[in-house]
C-alpha cells in the first residue's frame, strides 16, 4: 500500500478545459491513458470531463452545472452569514430588553 500524499494539485480552469477538450477529441483513448500522459489522476479526470457532460446539459437527473454549483456555494455562505447576523441581533434584543426592565 503506498503513502497518499494530502497535497491536491490545483489546476487551472483554462488548463482542465483544454484537458477535457483533449479527452473529447479523443474517442479511442481511455481517460486513464490521457491522465497518465499529463501527469493527473485519472479520477479527477474522469470527474471534469463528468463535470462537462453536466455543463452542457448531458448530465443525469440532479446534477448541478458549475454555475448552478457556484450559485449553492454562495447561497449557503450568505446563509451562514445571515444565521450570524440573527444571532447577534438576538443577543443584542434580549441585552437591551433586560436594560430596559431595570
């Protein structure tokens, strides 16, 4: 068993799009070949030629297209922000409201 290392390699956007273009283009290569070739795992492959598939509407039922993705992702910090911000005021309500009744 090998030593799996936590360090992620980022990678451009312009770089996995010319990335999937290649796997398109390419129909009588698998996706592992293309991978090892370019030095990315081929899983992550696999998931941004998925990812492509969903974006131009070829996906399966539920599946989020990266904008629909980046939409949920900035929903769910605005809500995070908002639940904050409702606490505070609450704490902020209950401490003025025990002044005033003094």
């Amino acid at each position: 068993m090998g030593i799996k290392n936590n360090m992620s390699k980022r990678y451009t956007a312009e770089f996995k799009r010319d990335v999937v273009a290649l796997v398109r283009s390419s129909p009588h290569r698998n996706v592992t070949e293309i991978a090892r070739e370019l030095g990315v795992g081929p899983e992550g492959l696999r998931g941004w030629v998925k990812q492509d598939r969903t974006d131009r509407g070829e996906g399966g039922p539920g599946e989020l297209t990266s904008a629909e993705r980046e939409e949920l992702t900035r929903l769910r910090r605005q809500t995070v922000e908002q639940q904050k911000t409702i606490e505070i005021l609450r704490k902020a309500a209950a401490y003025f409201g025990a002044e005033t009744t003094r």
